[in-house]
C-alpha cells in the first residue's frame, strides 16, 4: 500500500461513514486512483469518536506511515472536526469537499427548488462544469437571479464554502478529475456487506487482505492487458495519438483520445502573435459560452491553457491538442506527460536501482526498510536452532558495541535487551451494545443445544399434564 501511496498519492480520498457494529468504531479508508483509473488502497484507520483531535491523531499517524509525504489533495464529506485536523495537520493540501454528499443534502435542504423546472440542470452545470472562476460567478448569480433563492441560508453557506468543492477552484492541485468521494464509500459499502454484528477486528482484518489482494490481482491483470498490446487508435495516422497509444496505459490513453477526439469539434482563433508565441481562443460552437485561452510556443511546444486541465487531471486538454494539431505536433513534450498514468508508473528508474545498491544515496526510511527485512529473514531462518540463537545474540552485542564507538551510547530498556521475548497482551476493543440490544453474553453451542433440549422436555411435561381424561370405554 506504501508503493502505491508514493506512485499515486496525489489525490486521497477518505470517508468515515461505516461503523463496525461490535465495537461501534468509526472505520475509514484511505483510498486513492491508479495509473489504470481503478481505485488503490492506502490504508485503512479506525476512530471512537469523531472530535477534531482524533482526526488529527488518524491524519498524523497516516503521514507517519507514508514518510510524511502530503498528498496534493485529500477529498472529504462535509465534516467540520476533519476540516479543522486537515487544516492543521495538512496545510499545504487542498481539501475537497465530496459533491455526492452535497447533492444529496439539497434534497433536504432546498425540495422545494429542486421542483422548479430547470433548477437541477443549472445546479448541477454550477457544481460540476464550471472550468473557471469568472464561469462559475456567471452561472450562480443567473441561479439566484432566475429562482430568487439569495436569501436560502443552506445555498448562502453553500456558496461561502465555493473554494471546498467548485471545481474552477481547484484547477492548480491535481485531483484526477473526481468530483467525489464515492470510491471511498463503495469500499465501506463492501466491508458494510460482508461483516456483521458479530464480526471481530481480526475478521475486518481478513476481509480487508482479501479486498487488497483482489484489487492487486486485478491491477496485475491490466498491466499485463498493456504489456500485451496497444489499444486500438481511433484515427489511424496521427503522430500524437501513435505515441500516446505507446506510453500511457489504456486507460488512460482513452481519456487522452476522448480529448483529442473533442478538440476536432473546436474553433480557434490567432489572437496575439510575437516572436514563436501564439496566442489563440478556442471554444465549441453552440456550447460554450466562455471561450479558452492558449498560449502556444511554436519553437519549443511549451503550451497553457486557461481551462487548466492538465494540472487538475494530468492529461492535457482538447483545446491543448486542437492547436498542436494544427501545427503538426506529432510527440507529446515530456514536460506533460504525467509518470502516474503511465505503463511504467510503478517502475523503479535505474538509478535509483543502482543507487540502492549501496547506502550513501538511500533515502533513510528506504534503508531502514531493507535493513528490517534482512534482519527478519536472518532472526526467522535461526529461531528454532538455540547455537544459531547463541550466536546471534552474541553478534548484536558486538555489533552494538562498533555502532556506539560511531553514535555513542545507545540506550536499551530491559524489555529489548533480554533474551526471553515479552509481548503486551492485545485484546479486542469493549464491544458497543446498541439501543435496544440484550445486555446478555453469547452462548455456546453445547449451552444452546442444552437449553433446546430442556425446554422441549418441559414441553412434553406440560401437554401431558394439560391433556383432559379419556373416557372409559
């Protein structure tokens, strides 16, 4: 899960709204997008409450975990204690808020303007489509002109809270283009489906592996979907779709040919021209109202497009490639070609390979690591034979004693140094009655069959007594 949190840790998705039932504990996944657009596991932390400091407890020991690395954006329900421990614990990360939770509070809170004809078209154009901030003042102030909802206090709270969840916002921080948190909640709806009441951590804990394992198979089987072919090009012949078919996954190419496929469609226009800078408007006909700005260096294909898609997404947009269309740009600069949707997302790049050879250049967590797991194999490989026990503990005092002539003293609590090995009991958490639920323990299986047997005893006892004379005959 680390491997895939440092390859596609951009965007972290996390939803709280699943509850172990036995213990009443708050369960919430950390989950995130792979290179072939199907949702990754990071992680998974359970809470007993939901206070502003256990979310900075779960937010911190996550961090811990992934050698502090921050994602660029973490997207959210609509929950006032985590916005206060993302806030603090990742300030430089941009926090979302998930657009499902607020689609379905509408319901609630604004029935009756969901009724009017038109309003959800609208609505849904100013929480979904709007790719700039002057498109979205457009669309909100023609929504509360034409329905003369300003004075609505959920849609005034609403609006204060724009930067969390209006798209146009976010455009500088990567987010895959999702809108929300429903890949979190599809996990919890799994775990929801499978354990019970009666379930255990350690039976989560099975559940979970199996989960994981099923999602890394899957992702086995579409690495190797690529590495057995290309996909099939929609236009044959065109130079940027040949070489992205080559370097994206297939997944995401088809997102990259869905751009290019649409920027046909658009019109452009040569606004602004000096030197090898070309400045353009484009914009569909019939369909946008606001036309994109592209700025376009015909020496070295270096491009910007005022809809920032490619920042958002990582995939650069249909107004992008309708002028390097036009001027025959046939390789995609490699300044724009994101790691993270490509066939070799997860690979290793040769020096760091060569690098992990020795120890100078290795990042600390990294050699920790390895260290961790040649000592483990070495302790596992000599628990069972007592002269190979003997003498490994006679080298770590060795050891010991040549890494303290480097650092200095290095302290041992009596628990770490002795050689009969002491483990803290671990125990499930106290299991959470519900309202309504007998406060009686569980049965066995002897008692439960016991009992059955008695009471059908009793049962027979009961209709031969009740049962009236017979008549002489």
């Amino acid at each position: 899960m680390k491997e895939d949190y440092l390859a596609f840790g951009e965007l972290v998705v996390h939803d709280t709204t699943y509850r172990t039932n036995k213990y009443d504990m708050i369960c919430g996944p950390f989950v995130g997008i792979n290179h072939h657009t199907h949702t990754c596991m990071f992680g998974c932390g359970f809470l007993l409450n939901e206070r502003i400091e256990s979310f900075e407890w779960l937010f911190t020991t996550f961090l811990h975990s992934m050698d502090f690395v921050h994602p660029k954006t973490v997207m959210t329900d609509q929950s006032s204690a985590m916005s206060a421990a993302i806030a603090k614990v990742l300030p430089s990360s941009k926090h979302r808020l998930c657009i499902w939770h607020i689609i379905e509070n509408s319901k609630k809170h604004i029935r009756d303007l969901r009724n009017d004809e038109g309003f959800l078209d609208l609505f849904d154009h100013v929480l979904k489509l709007c790719q700039t901030v002057v498109e979205f003042d457009y669309y909100w102030n023609r929504m509360v002109s034409e329905y003369k909802c300003s004075d609505n206090p959920w849609l005034t709270k609403l609006y204060e809270m724009r930067e969390k969840w209006c798209p146009a916002f976010s455009k500088k921080f990567f987010s895959a283009g999702i809108l929300s948190s429903q890949r979190s909640e599809t996990t919890n709806k799994s775990l929801s489906k499978k354990l019970n009441a009666s379930s255990s951590l350690c039976d989560f804990y099975h559940f979970f592996s199996e989960c994981v394992s099923q999602w890394r198979s899957n992702e086995g089987k579409d690495q190797q979907r690529c590495w057995d072919g290309f996909p099939e090009i929609a236009i044959p012949f065109v130079g940027l779709l040949h070489k992205a078919s080559k370097v994206y996954t297939i997944d995401a190419y088809k997102l990259f040919e869905k751009e290019f496929l649409r920027g046909m469609s658009l019109k452009y226009e040569l606004r602004y021209q000096q030197g090898s800078l070309m400045s353009y408007l484009v914009w569909m006909p019939q369909l946008d109202r606001f036309s994109h700005w592209v700025s376009f260096d015909v020496t070295t294909h270096f491009v910007t497009c005022s809809c920032q898609k490619f920042s958002e997404v990582g995939i650069l947009c249909c107004h992008i490639l309708r002028i390097y269309h036009i001027h025959c740009v046939e390789v995609i600069p490699d300044c724009y070609v994101l790691k993270r949707w490509t066939r070799s997302a997860k690979c290793v790049p040769t020096e760091q390979i060569y690098a992990s050879s020795g120890t100078s250049n290795v990042l600390p967590s990294v050699w920790r690591m390895q260290m961790q797991k040649k000592f483990h194999k070495l302790l596992c490989s000599s628990d069972s034979n007592s002269a190979a026990r003997h003498f490994c503990e006679e080298s770590f005092t060795k050891l010991k004693a040549a890494v303290e002539e480097q650092l200095g003293s290095i302290y041992f609590s009596d628990s770490e140094t002795s050689t009969v090995g002491s483990r803290s009991a671990i125990s499930n958490p106290k299991s959470s009655r519900k309202k309504g639920e007998r406060n009686v323990r569980r049965k066995s299986l002897i008692e439960i069959k016991t009992n059955q047997a008695r009471a059908r005893k009793r049962s027979c006892q009961a209709s031969t007594t009740s049962a009236p004379d017979q008549p002489n005959l």
